[in-house]
C-alpha cells in the first residue's frame, strides 16, 4: 500500500482537530494515528513539560505540589505525573499529547435559526451589544438578574457566529446547566451540529460547530474556539480556580471573544470590561420586580437541630408552606446539619427529602419536588443555579455561614418568582447574626429593583 | 513535588493540624487525608484483612488502580505499617504480570508496602495477563497455576506472608500459596488490605 495516497478518515479529523489528546487514548485505530503522523497532520507533545518550569501541557497546571514523581515501569525512568486533572486521563512525563494539524474541516455557513420567542425591550439591547461586540471581534460581558432569560440573548451572536463559518463554545462550570442548555440550542439550531461535553457524556458523531461544555472540558482543547461564552461565570469552582481560567485562555485561539454572562459580577471581574463592552439587564423577562430577602432571627438553631428539634419560627414557616400546599426549598449549610435535621422534618410531613452534591439519585428527587410528590426539599448550596420551579418558597437556615457568600445568597433569592404566574414569594433568611454578605445581597437585589423599574 | 501532603489527597481540602505532637512522638506518618474521607472507610470485621469493600474504597481503588494516581498509595501507609511492623514472617506481595505492569506503570500492591516502609522480597511471578475477575468462579477454580517461583530463587523452611490489595474469591492468594508450599515453605498466612 502506497501511505502518498492515504486519506484522511474523515471522522478522525472531525474528533482531533482543536483537540488535545492522549495519544493512547485516541478513540482511532494506532495505524491511523500513525499515518497521520507521517503525513504531519499531527503534532506530539510531551504530557509534562520541565523547562522554564513544570507545567502540564493539558491543563496548563503549574502547582508544584499536583505533581508526584514515581518510578515508572513504562518507561524505566523517574516520570512526574499531574494530579491537578488526573480524572481526565493520567498526563505523565511519558506519555505523548497530539494536536490536529492536517487539513481542517469545511466549516457550515448555512443553519437554520428556529426561535419563536420574544425580546422584552431590555433584552433586545443587550442581545444587540453583544451582537455590534461579536462582530468587531471584542469580548463583553452581560450581567443580569436571575430570570432575565439570558439564553436567549445569546441566540442573535450564535446565530451570527455559525452563519461566519465560526466554531463557538459555550462553557459553564455546571454538568447541569449544559444538560439544560444542550436541548435549547438544538431546538433553536436545528441543523447545526452540537455536542454536549460534561463528566460521563456519551460519544458524539462528527464536527461540532456548536460546542456546549462544563469548563472542566476545556482542557482537552487547544486554540479551538473563534468565540468563547462563559455561563455563569462566578459560579463556583470557575471563580477559585485560575488553571480553569487559563483553560479558557488556551481553549480559544488568540483573537477568538469571549462572552461572559453572569448574574452577580465581581467589581474585579467587571472592571475589565470597558463600558461599550458590557450590558446590564436589572429586570426579569416578566417585568416584575425580584422578591426581596427577608431577614429573620433564628438564635441557636444548630443546637435546637441537634436536640432533636426544629426551631419554632422554622417550623411555623415550614407548617404554613404544607398548609397552602407550596414547594419549597430548605438550604443548609451543611450536608452534616442536614442530615441531622432531615428526619425531624420528615417526622412533619413524610415526602420531606435532603438531596446534596453526590447524591446520585439528585435529578429524581428535584424532579420529584417539580411534580409536587414531595412538598420540599433540603438542600446545600448544590441547587442554587440552573433549578427553575413554579411558586417555589425558599429559606436559608444558617445564612450567616461563610459558605453564603453574597453572590450565593443572591443565587438562591433567584430561584424565586421566576414564573410569570408567581412572580413573588418567600426568601427568608434565617440566621443567628447578620454577616456583611447578607446585608449585600439584599443591598444588590433592592438595588437591581430600583434600576429595573426607575423609568 | 511529593512535598508535605497538606491537602486531602481524595477532596482537596484542608487536612487540619498536619503535625501533631502525638504524631512526632509515636513516629506516626503524618495523614495524607482528613478525617472526613477516613471516616467513609469502614473497619474489616475479620482478622485476615484491615478494610471491608464499600462504596468508598470502590472509588479510592478506582482512583489508584485504574487511573493510576499512585500518590494514592499513601493512604493507609500508617495502617499498614501498624499492621506489619512486628511483623516476623517473610512478607511476599502478590506480584502483576510483567507486561500489566508496565501497561499500569506501578505495582499498586508493592507500592503500598512501600509507601509503609514495609521491606519485602519477590519470589514468584505471575504466569497470565488475565485478570481473575473476568471469569466465572467454575473457571477461576479450573485455571492452570497463575503463579511460578522465579528462575533461581529459593524457597526457605521458613515463615511467609503474603500480601495482596483485595481478596474476592480467594483463588489468587490460594494458587501463590500452593507454590511456596510446595516449594518448601514452612508456613504460609494471607493478608489483604481489603476484604471482598
Ligand atoms: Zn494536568
Ligand atoms: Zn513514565
């Protein structure tokens, strides 16, 4: 067999190209692999590079203390293996990443762009921002409140974007917004090829145009993306962790935007926007203000929980919930607390539940609370982003705990009154002293409200 | 790299108080996870073994076999140097077949010993690159050795112990022991860190 005339698998060329994989781990036959490499169509890099300083070449971790050295049996030598995205995949000294750089895939310039909803007034500014900063290639980000649809906003740029033979990715840092995202965009974009990357997703055929990923999947891309949007860009691990940060950096190429959305911007994050550069929509898509936090003392309520009993005020706003046959939402500040008070409170009403971060069976039970066979739920702060449900009535237990930070306890007031047909309800905070972070978020929501609603 | 362990090698988190005084005066090995994770292991109720398999030794076995996060050896390096620290019988982990174990890089069961500072010797090696838990246990039963004594070594009239991560059926432990024994081995004992 002449290798001059091989030709490239199409399907291996769809998967590598902006990838960075594991050689080994490559979904294609060695010999395929092989060939392209004759052929030059891929480049290989070392897993984990020492000079200037140790860094691994996926994840772009430079922390000394994620990298174990050990004695390798593969290769008979000292290797260094990176522990910081081990769950991925071991990158060690020894083992090769390759990187797609053969004949690239033909990009669409056709879609279809399937959306019957409507912009309110504030909306379509925005969608109109984002779209003029899309098309001069500048980064923007949006800022607006809990149930202002910022997904939709985002609907004119994607369009643009695919219609421009781009390849766009939205990141966000939760498996479980992309599960809700995924579906949106296929309906809106029903032509366009989508994946949808997160923890244990299944195999996905061909050339994604459109890519919706946690921005854990970020690592295992390189110079890919010509427009970059990050969801929910404070939410937790994204704001903690610099090397994801960097992911997106090296998940885009040089001059690619990106988009950020958010709900609660840090100043930090917002000053690096100039004013062209940024929206800001105070108001739910529904025109109604955002329910207001109440503060409410509830002294001593660890000790009452470990009693064996709920304190009063708790359980009177708990009995009146059951009584108007309201949804609701207890968060906790700990999944210890919880457990301990879960019992107490089945004792009350028996569908009850606690439901945390490894709960495997957490999609059935906020199902479940959707569907009203069970009356509420406990909860840590898992649920805060991405749950929308109809008349939900929400209390924080504990609200001075440091884990409520403002922009957490303004996430949570969020999941309130989305619903057009409930557009108010309760957010209490029940605490055992009022921290700074309460006092902000209460102080940003009124804020939002008089903005929303100053014309 | 490989420095102090600060942070919990299974959730990251803090480890509080990493050197305590009870630790520098018994020359414990300082803990390389909090006690939160430690808790999630649950106590062997048998002799031959520390640990019962559970939801979370299913994750750290994941994690350190199949991942191969060898820093995981390190876990329960003061259990097992507890365990075998008076110990007297000549302690023989369960070796891995030549061409898995550079398929893995480690030896995840020497690596323990290791990791515990517990000294060791090899006598015998593994004859098959088939792992014991893809077969039934009719076949398990059936197999020829899986294990034969390296070329040259001797077997004493002595004490051996062998040493294996986790024992399910028994079938491994089982045809290491026939050979030491038939080899000339005086006695024979079988220890796991974890029980099926
Ligand atoms: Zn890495
Ligand atoms: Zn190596």
């Amino acid at each position: 067999m002449n290798y001059r005339s091989w030709i490239v698998p199409p399907a291996l060329r769809d998967f590598h190209e902006g990838r960075i994989w594991l050689k080994e781990h490559s979904p294609f036959a060695q010999q395929d692999i092989e060939r392209a490499l004759q052929h030059h169509y891929v480049q290989v890099l070392p897993g984990i590079q020492t000079i200037p300083s140790i860094k691994c070449n996926r994840c772009h971790n430079q922390n000394r203390h994620q990298f174990i050295l050990f004695d390798c049996a593969k290769c008979q030598k000292t290797c260094v293996y990176c522990r910081h995205c081990i769950k991925m995949g071991r990158v060690s000294s020894c083992t090769q990443l390759m990187i797609w750089a053969g004949p690239r895939f033909i990009k669409q310039k056709k879609h279809t762009f399937h959306w019957t909803g409507q912009f309110t007034l504030l909306q379509r500014k925005a969608a109109d921002e984002v779209l003029a900063s899309v098309k001069q290639r500048r980064s923007h980000i949006i800022t607006a409140v809990c149930g202002a649809g910022k997904t939709e906003l985002l609907f004119p740029t994607v369009y643009y974007a695919l219609c421009q033979g781009l390849r766009i990715c939205i990141a966000t840092p939760r498996t479980d917004v992309v599960l809700e995202l995924f579906p949106r965009f296929q309906r809106t974009f029903p032509q366009t090829t989508i994946h949808a990357l997160y923890g244990d997703a299944p195999k996905q055929e061909g050339y994604a145009q459109l890519i919706i990923a946690t921005t854990h999947q970020l690592y295992r891309f390189k110079q890919a993306f010509d427009v970059m949007i990050v969801d929910e860009a404070d939410a937790f691990p994204y704001v903690f962790d610099d090397t994801l940060q960097q992911a997106v950096q090296k998940a885009k190429t040089a001059i690619a935007p990106i988009i950020v959305v958010t709900a609660t911007p840090s100043q930090k994050l917002l000053s690096q926007f100039p004013t062209v550069q940024r929206s800001f929509i105070p108001k739910r898509y529904h025109n109604h203000p955002l329910p207001v936090p109440q503060f409410s003392a509830l002294w001593r309520y660890e000790k009452c929980f470990r009693a064996g009993k709920i304190p009063r005020k708790l359980k009177k706003w708990v009995e009146h919930q059951l009584a108007q046959q309201r949804p609701f939402l207890l968060f906790f500040p700990t999944i210890e607390l919880m457990l301990v008070a879960e019992p107490l409170f089945q004792a009350m009403e028996s569908t009850i539940v606690a439901v945390h971060a490894e709960d495997p069976e957490r999609k059935e039970k906020v199902l479940q609370l959707r569907q009203r066979e069970v009356k509420g739920l406990l909860t840590t702060t898992i649920l805060e982003r991405g749950i929308t449900i109809a008349n939900v009535q929400v209390a924080v237990i504990g609200a001075e705990s440091a884990i409520f930070t403002a922009s957490a306890l303004i996430q949570i007031a969020g999941r309130v009154g989305r619903h057009v047909d409930f557009a108010d309800g309760d957010i209490l905070f029940f605490h055992h002293g009022i921290t700074a972070e309460m006092d902000e978020a209460r102080a940003e929501i009124i804020k939002y409200n008089k903005e929303g609603f100053s014309e | 790299m490989n420095k102090d362990i600060t942070h919990c090698l299974l959730c990251a988190q803090r480890i509080q108080a990493v050197i305590s005084w009870r630790i520098l005066l018994t020359k414990q090995f300082p803990p390389t996870i909090c006690d939160r994770c430690m808790a999630q292991f649950e106590d062997s109720s048998c002799a031959f073994a520390i640990y019962k398999y559970n939801e979370a030794m299913k994750v750290y076995l994941h994690q350190y076999k199949f991942l191969q996060d060898i820093a995981l050896a390190k876990v329960f390096r003061q259990q097992i140097h507890a365990h075998f620290r008076k110990e007297r019988a000549i302690i023989i982990p369960i070796p891995m077949h030549p061409l898995k174990q550079i398929e893995r890089t480690f030896s995840h069961v020497e690596e323990l010993l290791k990791a515990a500072c517990i000294p060791y010797i090899q006598l015998l090696e593994k004859t098959t690159t088939e792992t014991q838990s893809t077969k039934n246990r009719e076949q398990r039963i059936q197999v020829a050795p899986l294990f034969r004594l390296i070329a040259g070594r001797q077997v004493e009239y002595q004490d051996y112990l062998l040493f294996d991560d986790i024992k399910t059926t028994g079938t491994t432990l089982q045809h290491a022991t026939t050979i030491l024994l038939d080899a000339g081995a005086k006695n024979v004992r079988t220890f796991t860190l974890i029980s099926g």
